[in-house]
C-alpha cells in the first residue's frame, strides 16, 4: 500500500530561478561574471533613479538650482545628510520622506549588487560539503 510517507518529496524548481539551487554545480566564471554585471547595472540604475528623485525633489520644493539639487540629494543617498537647510515646510517633508527612503534604498541596493557574491560563496560551501558526504 502506498501512503504519502512513503513518497518522496517532489522539488519544484522555476525555470526562472535567480539562482541556481545547491545542489546545482556551481556557475562558471563567465555566467557568474555575467549575473555580477546584471545585479551591478541593476543597482546602479536604482541609484540614478534615486537620485534624479531627489534632485527633482530639491529642485521643485527648495527651488534649488540643479547642482545645489544634486549635492544635497547624493549627500543624504550616501547617509551624509544635506547641504542646504529646507526653507518650506514642502521642502522639509521632502527631505525627510527621501532621507527615509534613501537609508532603505541604500541596504536594498547593497544587497542587490552583493548577492551574486554572497549566493556564489554560500554555494561554494555547500559544495564542498556535499563533496565530503559523499
């Protein structure tokens, strides 16, 4: 009689897995090369998007011209905090909600660019540690 302890567990994986699975063998260098450059354009891309928020932000609110609008937004991207004090009350509920975002924004980001690099190492170990199990 079959009973469904006596069944093995069915792995489904998606055909359009991020990553490869650990029991996968590990990526060679040029598709991992290849993941690196995508995660890195794709975090860089959300960085000019931040940014070009920002600068539009300081520039509508603050009437800030476009440098000054670039400074002060790449200065709280980067966790530095702004130049220019907000005159309007607009301007410093703008600074406050992009200096919000802009802390979360920074982690995500990170962790965009970082994750084939931190998937390949953890790979690598599960790797070796199934190589000795065997």
């Amino acid at each position: 009689m079959v009973t469904l302890a006596s069944i093995a567990p069915v792995r489904i994986r998606p055909r359009n897995a991020m990553f490869e699975h650990r029991t996968d063998p590990l990526l060679p260098w040029s598709a991992f090369l290849r993941r690196l450059a995508t995660s890195t354009i794709l975090g860089m891309s959300l960085i000019i998007a931040s940014l070009a928020m920002g600068m539009v932000g300081y520039h509508g609110f603050e009437s800030l011209p476009w440098l000054d609008a670039f400074v002060n937004a790449a200065m709280i991207l980067s966790g530095m905090g702004p130049l220019a004090q907000p005159q309007t009350n607009s301007g410093k509920l703008f600074a406050g909600l992009y200096a919000l975002y802009s802390g979360l924004a920074v982690v995500i980001i990170a962790g965009i660019i970082f994750a084939p690099v931190i998937h390949r190492f953890l790979h690598h170990i599960h790797a070796e540690k199934n190589a000795e199990d065997e």
